[in-house]
C-alpha cells in the first residue's frame, strides 16, 4: 500500500488530494500507467510526463525509480523560482 498524493493542477484533474492505493508496480512509471488506466481524469493529468515532477518519501526522484519500500508518491508541476 502506498500514498499517492496529488498537488496544484494535477490535483485539480483528479479531483483528489490523496488516495492509498494497493499497487503491483515496481517503478513509478508503472504505477502511472496503471493511474492512467484507471479513467479519463487520471490520463489527462499524466498526459504529459514532461509537465509532472515526482517524490518518493519527499525526495525528488526520477520516472524510472524503483518503488519498493515506498510509503508516499507526490505528483507535482515543477516549480518555478523568482
């Protein structure tokens, strides 16, 4: 079980803050496609992996990483400095 969390945009799309959801995924990519799977509303705010960033247990971390022993998921835009 893990705690997928959803911020700004993406959160709007799904129209949820947070979900614990049981998953078989063994990357975060995996678990996106089993998300985008899922409904219309979770494809449109994976659409473009390119738009999202990603944190494993608050730690910024890449599409590909591996997802064991991973307590919380946060999709994000990335942010922008000024």
């Amino acid at each position: 079980m893990v705690e997928v969390m959803y911020f700004a945009w993406v959160r709007e799309r799904i129209g949820e803050p947070r979900e614990k959801i049981d998953t078989q995924a063994s990357t975060v990519a995996e678990l996106v496609s089993e998300l985008s799977a899922r409904e219309p509303r979770y494809a449109a705010a994976f659409a473009d992996l390119a738009a999202l960033r990603v944190a494993l247990d608050q730690e910024l971390a890449d599409f590909d990483a591996p997802l064991k022993g991973v307590r919380e998921v946060a999709f994000f835009p990335p942010m922008t400095g000024g």
